[in-house]
C-alpha cells in the first residue's frame, strides 16, 4: 500500500503509463481510491446489433477492424447482458442503472417500446441518469443520436422526456427511432396490435353512438340529442387523429433536432448518418480540453438499413452486412478524431448495442436483421440469450489491459456507476441501483462481477433468472416463460413484427426450463432432475433470490400502456404550423454557406 501512495504523491510528476501501473497496483480493498484526473468517456452504442457479427466475437464474413482493434487494445466481455430484448426499456435501464420495471419503462399490454413522438409516455423527469451526474461533476456531455425515450409531457414544449432534461448539455438526431416507414420504399413498421386496439376502441365508439341513436328513437333513453352529438363527435375526432396519425407517421416519427429545434421533419434518411458523424467530430473539437461524455447512438443496423452509396455493395455480403461495415467505418472516423487530438489515452471508450439482432427482418428470404451467434433467440425474444447477449468493449490506454477476456455475468447497466464512480461522484442513495461498478473488474483487482443473480423481464413479466454460482463457477438460468415460435422451433416469431411478452404468444413451463450456460450457452438442452443432481436445489435458490427482488419493486406508472403511448396531436412535435409540419434547416443552412 505505501508503493501505491508513493505513486499517487508523484503523479503529476509521472504522467501516463507510470499513472496507469500506481493505479492498477490498487489492491480491491483501496479501490474507493480515484483516479487522479477525470478520464473523457466515449459511448458508442449500436442498435440491434447481433453479438455475433464483430469479428472480434467470432464473424468472419463481415469486415470490422475498428471495432475489433477496440478488442485488441483493451477488454473483451462475452456475457454483457442487457436488462431488455427491446430498445426503450434497455435503453432506459442502461441510462439509470435501474431494471426498467423500477422506472415504469414497461408495459402490461405487449406495447414493447413508445409508438409515437406525440405520446405523453417516456423516462421519467424523477429519474438520474449517469449524463445527469456527470454534467453536475463538470463534465460537457453531448448525445448524437437515437434516443426513443419520449420527449414531451403535457404540452408540445415541456421537453420533460427530452435529453437536455436528463443531463445532456447538447443534444442532436433522432427523438425516436428509425423504422421503416421513414424511409417511402420501404412498408411501415407500425405495431400491428396498436392499430388493431385502435381500430378496436373505434368500432366501441362506434357501436356505442349506434345503440344510444335507436335507444333514443324507440323511446328507451332520455338522453338529450345534445349529448349524443358531443359523443358522436368525440368518435369522430378519436378516429381522425389515429388514422391521420398513421397517414403520416414520417412527418410524425421520423424528425431531427438539434437541442429543442427540428432540423428536419421529416428526416433525409440518407444523409442521417453523415451529419451525426460530423456533429461527433464537432462536439469533440469543441469539447478536447475535456472533461466530457459523448454518447454516440447509432441508428444503425436498425431496419431499414439505411446506408450511404459509398458502403452498399461494399461488404459482398448483403446490406444488412454493408451497414455493419459503414457502421464500423464511423466508429472508426471517431477514433482518428480522438488520436488525432491527442486524447486516445485520457479517453475511455466502450461499445455494446441495445439489444440483440432481430431476426424477424426480413424480406422474403432475405435476412435484414443481425446474427446472434451460437445464442439462441433474438431481439424481442425475453430472456433467451439471443435477444439480450450483446458485445461490451472498453479501450482505456494505458489504464486498462490489452487483449484481456472476461467471461463473468456483467450488465449493460453496471455503465451507470462505473462512469459515476470515474467521474468522481456518488451514485444515488434514495433508490435501488441494479448496476455494479465495473472497473475493479476491468482492471483485474477482482475476479468475479458483483452479479450473483439477474432478472430477464419482458414488459412487466419476468421471463428468465440467472445465478452466477461464484464458488463453483456456473452460470444457471431458468426460463419461467418463452415466446412461442411459429413454427415451433424456428429462429423467430414470423407472424408478428416482434415476439409478445404475454397472453397466447408465450408459453409457462412448471417447472421452468433450466440450463448451465457455461455448459450449454446455445440454451439447446433443458435440464431435468435426471440429468441434474443438482436440478431441485438450483431452483430452490432461485426462487428465494426472486422473492427477495420482487420485495425491492415499488409500483410506478406504466410509461408505455396505452394511454400514454397513443398519438395526442397536443404534444405532436413540429416544425411550421401544426399539422402542416415540415422544414429542412440542414439544407437551408447549407445554402445559406
């Protein structure tokens, strides 16, 4: 300990690799000791991103050498698990360090992610993300990119959703996310059970006004005329509004805004991805004194795979594969921006995706969606390893190892205290944090993640547990509900857009389906207890493990039931007057220069 001090009492006198060896001598007791300086934290999070297609985790048909250097240089995680299969909920638990149930970032009525710009639903203002901690340590923090956790409350201007009302200084792309339906060549993408609940309710309506019109006509009610017509009308409005919202779902969705002003509505899905490179070149140069955290949120390899000339037909394999490769050529631009200003070794770097790839796009026979490796499952698929096994790199030269493996249950979630921990300040008291801090682990002064048991919820459903058995080394997982394959045993859920989390899409198993992943991680094999001496007692300790969980929830609004994830046309961000929404300032700035 008295070599660690000496190393600290000399460290603004022996910078860089000396500074790294005095950290890395820390022994797990002194880890609450801080680094010296305030590293910058680069974020570079893909969307539905397949673990299985980096070449660094085993590909080798698709072309990623920027990723894979990431690898090289630094740490490898091969369970870096997500807290969701979809991207609102993931998404809200990576930001918070919180299960997304904790925040009401779920749903009960299979309405996965938020629909609509114009719904009222969204990570809560009572929620700490990490960008709010670190802002409040001095750090300039900027996102580029998707975000897809709501943007207004009550009225079109509240921004009570938005990142600038969660810790980020700037903020420029895409308020929801990319879909089809922003793109005219390709179908919509739409939740198909939103409309059918939709058209549902105005059938309701409909037949409701129908039985009071004859009602009153036979004499069997005194309602007044008066108020059918108000009812009637109120029909009516209830049907404009949804069905004009689905007449322009690319004016509605699919915008661009920098900070609180939209840019574009609707977007240039085309030029999407060289303008918010550009803006992370921009808010790097601006910002290289440090310190600062930049959360660069690709849109892609999200469907529709928007890729620029330059890259379509480049990887021979595909566009799904020709986005991977633009995609990492972007990550790749980044790199040389922070080499180029000096900054690769007082920089942190990690790179994961949301959540699986999602294997049910498609186009006829072909593939548009990601490859998940030996996992079984994809994106929407609950607990399945698939759907929530997603690449984690982290590059901190000089401060992390080099070409380092780790294969313990780690989090997406676990980013929030670890970056607070960096940035030198406190995580939250006043609530449950789920995330563990990572850096003992990264920097080797531990062996084992502070992970013992993980919880795979689907909306409000829990689908799946893990138990880490640190003494012996086994990772068990019990699935308690799965998605029912159509047809059964196929790679997804065809007839829908995505998989559903309840009702008769799933399927219960008593007892639940259990498997060894460090044996059997492609989940192909359950285990009874004839094959599994062990199979009773597993359980047993998994069930108390989930007792004690479930006694930590609190209730919390649902930010996705339906009444706040429907179109309100009162919240409906717009550019122009509404609803004649429509502007391009990219191009008018353009011409302007």
């Amino acid at each position: 300990m008295k070599s660690v001090m000496v190393c600290l009492a000399h460290s603004c006198t022996c910078p860089g690799l000396l500074l790294a060896w005095c950290l890395l001598l820390i022994p797990p007791s002194a880890k609450a000791i801080s680094v010296s300086y305030k590293p910058n934290i680069v974020i570079l999070f893909a969307d539905d991103l397949g673990i299985g297609d980096l070449g660094c985790y085993g590909n080798d048909t698709i072309r990623t050498p920027n990723i894979d250097q990431l690898a090289k240089e630094g740490v490898k995680l091969t369970q870096h698990i997500s807290a969701a299969s979809v991207c609102t909920p993931s998404r809200a638990a990576f930001l918070t360090g919180r299960y997304p149930i904790r925040s009401g970032m779920v749903d009960s009525e299979n309405f996965l992610v938020l629909h609509w710009l114009g719904g009222s639903g969204g990570l809560p203002p009572n929620e700490t993300t990490f960008a709010k901690i670190l802002q409040k340590q001095g750090y300039a923090t900027g996102l580029i990119g998707k975000w897809h956790q709501g943007v207004n409350c009550e009225h079109r201007n509240d921004y009570c959703h938005h990142p600038l009302s969660h810790g980020f200084d700037y903020y420029y792309g895409m308020p929801f996310s990319l879909m089809g339906d922003c793109q005219i060549t390709q179908p919509p993408e739409m939740d198909r059970a939103l409309q059918i609940k939709l058209w549902s309710y105005t059938q309701m309506i409909a037949l409701a006004i129908f039985t009071l019109v004859v009602a009153k006509l036979i004499h069997l009610v005194s309602i007044s005329w008066k108020v059918i017509f108000l009812f009637a009308l109120f029909g009516f409005l209830f049907f404009i509004s949804w069905f004009s919202s689905y007449g322009f779902i690319r004016y509605w969705n699919c915008i661009v805004m920098r900070n609180y002003e939209i840019t574009e509505q609707p977007m240039k899905v085309e030029r999407a991805a060289p303008l918010m490179l550009k803006e992370a070149i921009s808010f790097i140069e601006r910002n290289k004194q440090g310190p600062f955290l930049l959360f660069f949120s690709f849109l892609h390899v999200h469907t529709p795979l928007v890729t620029t000339e330059k890259f379509v037909g480049k990887s021979k394999y595909g566009l799904y594969c020709d986005n991977v490769e633009e995609m990492d050529w972007i990550v790749g631009r980044i790199l040389d921006e922070l080499d180029n200003n000096n900054l690769k070794k007082s920089t942190l770097i990690y790179f994961t995706s949301d959540n699986g790839g999602h294997l049910e796009a498609r186009e006829g026979n072909i593939q548009r969606g990601g490859w998940n490796g030996i996992y079984k499952g994809g994106k929407a698929m609950a607990g399945w390893e698939g759907g929530i096994r997603v690449p984690g790199l982290f590059r901190w030269t000089g401060m992390l190892p080099e070409g380092k493996v780790i294969d313990e249950p780690t989090s997406l979630m676990d980013i929030f205290p670890t970056l607070v921990y960096l940035a030198g300040g406190k995580v939250p008291q006043d609530r449950t944090i789920d995330g563990q801090d990572l850096m003992p682990l990264l920097r080797g002064l531990v062996q084992h993640s502070g992970h013992e048991f993980m919880f795979h919820y689907c909306g409000i459903y829990l689908h799946a547990v893990r138990w880490h058995q640190m003494d012996s080394g086994n990772v068990w997982k019990a699935h308690y509900v799965t998605p029912v394959f159509q047809p059964e045993g196929a790679g997804g859920c065809y007839e829908t857009v995505f998989c559903v989390c309840s009702g008769k899409g799933v399927k219960h198993h008593n007892p639940p389906l259990l498997f060894e992943l460090s044996r059997d991680p492609s989940e192909a094999v359950p285990l009874t207890p004839d094959t599994e001496p062990l199979f009773h007692v597993v359980l047993k300790r998994i069930e108390k493990a989930l007792e004690e969980h479930r006694s930590t929830l609190t209730p919390v609004p649902e930010q996705m039931s339906l009444s706040n994830i429907v179109w309100k046309p009162w919240l409906q961000p717009c550019c122009g007057t509404f609803p004649f929404c429509c502007c391009d300032k990219e191009k008018e700035k353009d011409e302007h220069f």
